[in-house]
C-alpha cells in the first residue's frame, strides 16, 4: 500500500495517478468511510478526500482527528471548491494556537 492515497471522483483525482498517488474512485460517503477505515489499518500516512467526499464522509474523519495517521487532507474537486478545506484548515489553526488568526 502507498504511503499517500487520493480519495474521490474520478475527474477530481485521475491527476494523482500521475503524480504516483495511489487513487481511489468514491463519492458515496459510508463506502469512502470504509474506505477511509482500510486505508488507516494498511498504514496509508496521508489521504487526500476531495470535499464533497469529505463532508460526506465527515464521521469517519472526526475518528481520526487526533491521531497521528493517516492524516485526512480535504482538497477542493473538480468542480470547484465547497469551502470545507479552509474550514478545516481554521479549524486546526485555532485549535493548535486557541485563537482564530486566519480569520
């Protein structure tokens, strides 16, 4: 299994192939959950989820927060973006610092 993994529609992620992303085609949000779940027990250290997939998929993401790894990357999709990446992006900062800088 690769250390980097790229989760979501297929025009959104094809790109990551290229890049030796090992890449997964998934938009429903409980088959990117599992699909989050065994990419964690495989050791996978980085996984990028485009946003819709993210959000949808956002209960299994929270399951990882705290750990270490794999640490769970939203990306903007094809279409543009949902603003769920800045979201997390702030909430990590504030988390991190206690105050919201960036905003």
């Amino acid at each position: 299994m690769a250390d980097i993994a790229m989760i979501g529609d297929k025009d959104s992620v094809l790109l990551g192939r290229a890049a030796g992303l090992e890449v997964y085609f998934e938009t429903e949000g409980q088959a990117a959950g599992r699909l989050i779940d065994k990419l964690a027990r495989e050791n996978t250290r980085i996984i990028f989820v485009t946003e819709p997939v993210f959000e949808a998929a956002s209960e299994t993401v929270k399951k990882y927060r705290s750990a270490a790894f794999p640490a769970i990357i939203p990306i903007p999709s094809g279409k543009g973006s949902t603003g769920a990446a800045m979201r997390s992006v702030r909430e990590n900062v504030e988390k991190a610092i206690g105050a919201d800088i960036l905003f």
